[in-house]
C-alpha cells in the first residue's frame, strides 16, 4: 500500500496543490479481497493531501464496500471491483506502458491525454502485458536504470509539463 500511496502522491501533488488535470487508478490485486480500483480524480479531491497516512484513510474508506458499481466514498475518491483489463477500459485509450527496454520517452511521440500505465516494484505478469498489447499500448523507458514507482511518475509529468502536455 506504501507504494500505490507514493506513487498517487506523484502523480496528483503539486507544491501548492494537486494537479486537477489528473487522475490515477491504483489496481489492488492482492488478498483478502477480489481485485479493486480505486480512482483518484484531481478536480474532484477535496481532502487529498502530502501526509500519505490521511491518504490512506481516504483509500481505506473506498474499500469498505465492495462493489461491481462503482461507487464514490468521498469527493473524487471512486472504488469497484474490476479485472486490470475492466480498468484498463475504464480508464481509457491511449495506453502508454512503461516498462524497461522501451522507446526513449525523451525522443518518443506521447498521445495526447494517455493513460500511462505502470507497475508497482514487479513486472506485469504475461496476461497484462498480452492486454496492454492488445489495446495498442506503446512502450516508453525513462532511462537506463530502474526506477521506484513514484520516480518515474515524477519524471513522466516533468517531462509533459515541458512539452506543454
């Protein structure tokens, strides 16, 4: 869970803010329960914040009831209980997936609006990968080097805020 917090911290935190623009799907596949997504929807957040603990409390909240609906526990905190391709399909095309050994991100072409989708400290196991291809995702790489969940996103949003994305 510290990770999926990190990495959310990442993609929806500014200095002074949180980016409205964005929002991010955190895919629980572990036990006890069936498979959950819980969406953290920038311009609706209203009690996202740094501290990754009151954070978690929003999360926690989002998974009392489970449900094939999906249901919003707070402002811009949405859950249900999806597959990873539901989610992917929730979430929505362009698919870019960051995986090492992919195009450079630097020289690579973004689509405007993708729904960039990245594992947690684990390769995506065959049958995710096999969805990803399916659904066109185009392959990035952030360096040589393997990063922590929450770098990467970091270096993600720098490099569409210099693009102007």
């Amino acid at each position: 869970m510290d990770i999926l917090l990190s990495a959310a911290n990442a993609a929806l935190l500014l200095a002074h803010g949180i980016r409205r623009d964005a929002e991010v799907g955190l895919l629980l596949l572990g036990p006890p329960g069936p498979p959950r997504l819980v969406r953290l929807v920038g311009f609706r957040l209203r009690s996202y914040q740094p501290d990754i603990r009151a954070n978690a409390a929003l999360i926690r909240r989002a998974l009392v009831e489970p449900s094939r609906i999906e249901r919003e526990s707070t402002p811009g905190v949405f859950s249900s209980i999806v597959t990873f391709g539901e989610a992917l399909d929730r979430l929505g095309p362009p698919f870019v997936s960051l995986r090492e050994g992919g195009k450079d991100i630097r020289t690579a072409d973004l689509p405007a609006d993708a729904t960039f989708v990245l594992s947690d400290n684990q390769e995506f196991p065959p049958e995710e990968t096999r969805l990803l291809s399916e659904r066109g995702a185009l392959v990035i790489g952030l360096g040589p080097l393997s990063l922590h969940t929450e770098h990467a996103i970091a270096i993600v949003h720098n490099e569409l805020d210099r693009r102007g994305a």
